[in-house]
C-alpha cells in the first residue's frame, strides 16, 4: 500500500475552512470517483479524501501496489472525475 499526496482534487464533503487542518476522526471525501495506476497496471483504491492532519486542499490516495508490478522504476496516475494527473509522477518499486 501507498499513499499518494496531491492537490486540486476538487470538492470534498464535507466542505472544509481554507487554511484549517484535517481531523483525523472524519476527514472530507471525494465526491467523484478516484482511480490509480501503477505501472500501467489499474490499482485498488482504499481511500481518497483529505491528508489527515494537513491542511486542507491536500488531498491523500492510498492506493495497492499491483502484486504483478516489475520492480524498478514505475509511473503513477490517479485519475478524479475523469481527469488524470500530471504525466511524469513515479515511483520505485522493491
């Protein structure tokens, strides 16, 4: 499992106060729906919402690690609402 740190993810519910930290207890979700692919491969997401204990705009995927990924050097994508991030984010896998 990984956990993946980002901004601009959109709306979250409940709404939070700009600048405030994220509770632990009940951080905001997403409203639309959250994919992730590690090296190519399609990833199950376990959460996407809020960083527990950031501020708010910082949003947090944790996402499994494909059991059938080549170790080395792998790209990372997470798609919200239909729009994918940024080409170029990757990760090392043992």
């Amino acid at each position: 499992m990984v956990s993946i740190y980002g901004t601009g993810a959109g709306q979250l519910f409940p709404v939070a106060a700009d600048g405030s930290t994220t509770a632990s207890s009940n951080p905001p979700l997403r409203f639309a729906a959250v994919s992730a692919a590690i090296g190519g491969q399609n990833s199950q997401v376990s959460y996407a919402g809020a960083a527990p204990g950031l501020n708010s705009g910082v949003f947090q995927v944790n996402a499994l690690v494909p059991a059938a990924a080549i170790p080395g050097k792998v790209t990372v994508l997470v798609t919200i609402g239909g729009v994918s991030t940024q080409s170029g984010a990757n990760m090392w896998v043992k």
